[in-house]
C-alpha cells in the first residue's frame, strides 16, 4: 500500500535536513518525501517530513509560524553567529548585566524588526547561497528583511561571569534568524554573542509531542507506517471545510469548478472534504458561491 502522510521528526544534532529526508526515504521504501523547511545541521527538534501526496501540502507548512528554544551566550561572537564557527569577537565582562537590563532589552524586540540575513545561511543572492561565498571567504552586502516576533520569553538568566547565558522562548514567523537575534541582543547589552544551542519546539500544529526519532522509525512496521503517519490534512487545518457528497464528490475528484449553496469567500482556499470526513481536494473561493480547484488528491 502506498504512504501518504506527515512524519515530525524529531532531527537530531550533527544532521543536515537533507540527509533526515534521505534516511526517512530509505526507512519508508517510497521515493516521494520532502521536508518543510531547513535546519541547520546543529538544531534539533521539530521537522515536518512529508511522504507521498503530503508533498503537495508542504508549501503550506513552509509559511507557518515557527517556535524555539534557544540559549545566547554573552561574551563571544563567532561567524556563523553560533557554536559552530570560529570566534571572530571577545569580550571580557567584569560585570554581568542585570536582570532588569536583560529583561528590558527583550522587549524591544517583540514585534515587526528588521535582520540581517547571516552570510552562513541559504539565502541567495545573485544566485548564489551566502554560506558558499562565506566558505570562501567572502562578504557581500545583504538587504535587512523585516519579520515579526510574537513573543519572547526569558526562561532562565545566568550571569555567571566569563560567559552570561540567556535562554529563551521565541515566537516568530517564517524566516527569522534565532541566532541573529541573539546577536543583536548580545549587541544591544553592550557584548558580542552567538547562540549556543537551538531546539524547534513548533511549526504550526506540530510540536514536539507529535514528534518521533529515527530510532522508533527504525523499528516501524508496514501497519505502524500506515498508522502512525498523521494525515496530510492536518498540515490545512486552518483553512474552514467545506462538505460535498454524490455528484459534487465526483466533480471535485475529477478536479471540475463548482457552484456550490454555500456562501465563499474571493481568494480563500477551503479544505474540501466527503461526508464521510475524507480529504479530497483544496479548493479556492470564486466569490460569490463559485469554487475553484487548487489540488486534488487521489490516496489510493
């Protein structure tokens, strides 16, 4: 029987997301899998992984908001901006800054701020991926990017002189650099700083509760596979149902627009499903009772 679902990994330190896919691909004995979205080969944690049809709703779990754990370390900077990399800053602190200070300073960076994307990370410019200019030794100039934080909360200060650390919780949406706003948090309290360690705790719906380890997955059976998938339709949860049956089941399978009783909205996309609660298609809203296939989905 073929596989379609949502595997949340829980990826271990020291592997790149790309090779978690190769050995979820190997581990499932199905060729179409696909994760949601890059972690570097340090962090762990949540790491949606789709297998078969799921693929096609992976573009949907790529634009949710995202939540972490992460420890900053005052003191020291590095140029990947965490443990990884090279020390580039030190800094000698005679004086831990307060509570207070730290607190203060957090603040002021919940809401919509601007980064700067790190030269060792994957985005492009002109084509290239800054971490390869970054090997090369190169910097180039990168654009600030605006993101929004949510909520960050202090979840324990040590100001244990050389090396103070900071932990957080961040709330953030999609393209947020944990490890550059640590740096500039260590900035903004007068230090240099990195990241010492990063743990995704959500991405969207999926938290690390959902979450399973290579070594269960190692010991999953063909009935396991089949059961313990979550639905790829739990990656849409958000998006409002809507409910066909007989003649309309079959248009949707066939991927045909309909005019439907009920009232849409212009642009909105609904999770179509049967009666009988099965997922069928994502359809657009044509206002005003006019919808419009977006993917249909055949799980046999």
């Amino acid at each position: 029987m073929s596989k379609h679902g949502i595997i949340v990994l829980n990826k271990p330190s020291g592997m790149t997301s790309h090779s978690c896919v190769g050995k979820v691909r190997r581990l499932a004995g199905t060729k179409k899998v696909g994760h949601t979205g890059t972690l570097d080969p340090a962090v762990t944690g949540v790491l949606p992984i789709c297998i078969g049809q799921a693929t096609r709703v992976a573009e949907y779990i790529l634009d949710y908001d995202k939540e972490y754990v992460a420890t900053i370390v005052l003191g020291r900077s590095t140029a990947t901006e965490d443990q990884t990399g090279e020390t580039i800053e030190e800094a000698q602190l005679e004086e831990a800054p307060t509570l207070e200070n730290v607190q203060e300073k957090i603040q002021n960076f919940i809401g919509e701020i601007e980064q700067i994307p790190p030269m060792f990370s994957a985005v492009k410019i002109d084509g290239v991926r800054l971490h390869k200019l970054a090997r090369q030794g190169k910097e180039v100039e990168r654009k600030a990017r605006k993101v929004m934080i949510y909520d960050i909360e202090l979840l324990q200060y040590t100001p244990e002189l050389p090396y103070p650390t900071i932990k957080l919780r961040v709330r953030c949406s999609k393209g947020t650099y944990i490890r550059t706003l640590g740096v500039d948090l260590g900035r903004a309290l007068g230090y240099p700083a990195h990241m010492s360690s990063l743990v995704r705790t959500k991405s969207g719906p999926f938290t690390l509760e959902d979450c399973v380890t290579f070594d269960e997955l190692e010991g999953w059976n063909e009935e396991q596979w089949q059961n313990e998938m979550l639905p790829l339709e739990k990656a849409i949860a958000h998006l409002p149902d809507l409910i066909v049956s007989g003649d309309l089941k079959e248009r949707v399978l066939f991927g045909q627009s309909l005019v439907i009783e009920q009232q849409v909205e212009n642009d909105q996309l609904y999770r179509v499903l049967d009666q009988n609660g099965r997922f069928l298609a994502i359809y657009e809203g044509n206002h005003p009772k006019l919808i419009k296939p977006r993917k249909v989905f055949h799980m046999e």
